[in-house]
C-alpha cells in the first residue's frame, strides 16, 4: 500500500471515530503533496512523500520553538499533537547515538578534521538520515564532533 493510500484510509478511519485533529493533519498533508505534485508535474515516489511528511514535522517543531518562547502553551499542545500524528507516517527516528556513529564515519570517509568541513560532510550525511533525524540536531552534533576533532589536531 502506498503512503497516499495509508492517508486516505487512516482519514477515513479518523472521520468515522470522529478525530477531527487526525482528519486536518492528512487533509493538510494531502494538500502539500498535491502542491509538490502540481509544482513537479508528476506524482510523487513514496520517498518524495515522506520528504512532504519531514517537512511538516520540521514545521511543527519549529512552531512549538516560536510558541513556547511566547509562552502559548496552548498552541504548543495543539502543535505537539499534531506532529505526534505526523510521526507515525515517518521511519523510526534515530536517536543521538545513532546519530553520531553515522557522522563519525562520514568524518572519517570524508578525513574531515575542522570546522572548514562542516559544509562537506553535512553534504554527505544529511541523505543518510533524512527522514530520521532533525536538521538541527545533526547539525548540532557534527559541529561537535568537529570541534572536538579540531581540538584533538590543533
């Protein structure tokens, strides 16, 4: 079963239980993809809709970031739920370890060794954990590892 075919069940299923926050989620979901769609002139492969999936979760945390920094717990909660609904149509998430074993061997792949490479080996790490992992948290880490790298050959 394709992904669009999982929406439209799961909102069939969501419109007769009566979740109307479920239904919004995959009618917003369905609308991103049919804009991709349009804007590619072509359906989009399972992967590409996951992409549209991981971009709207990106979305969300962002927006849960901006909320609660304007202390909108309400929205905060709304945004939580919704990216909750978001996660079950995503792989499993990698978790920080994971996260980092992946960057150490694109460090070494790449002989990375300073803050000069981040650019690099983001370049090459990024596809092996789309999906799975956060921009910023991938980020973060690499930047670390780097550092720490930096700071062993300097």
């Amino acid at each position: 079963m394709s992904l669009i075919e999982k929406f439209q069940n799961d909102m069939k299923a969501a419109m007769k239980a009566g979740d109307t926050l479920k239904v919004s989620v995959i009618r917003l979901l369905k609308s991103e993809i049919k804009n991709t769609e349009i804007a590619n002139g072509r359906p989009l492969t399972d992967e590409e809709v996951l992409n549209v999936v991981a971009k709207e979760s990106k979305r969300r945390r962002d927006a849960i970031e901006q909320f609660a920094r304007a202390g909108r717990t309400d929205l905060v909660d709304k945004e939580k739920a919704e990216l909750e609904i978001l996660a079950n149509y995503l792989p499993k998430q990698l978790d920080e370890g994971d996260i980092e074993s992946i960057a150490q061997e694109v460090i070494l792949e790449l002989h990375a060794s300073s803050m000069a490479d981040k650019g690099k080996v983001m370049a090459a790490l990024m596809p092996k954990v789309r999906g799975r992992a956060d921009g910023k948290a991938v980020n973060a880490i690499v930047e670390r590892l780097l550092q720490s790298s930096s700071a062993k050959h300097g």
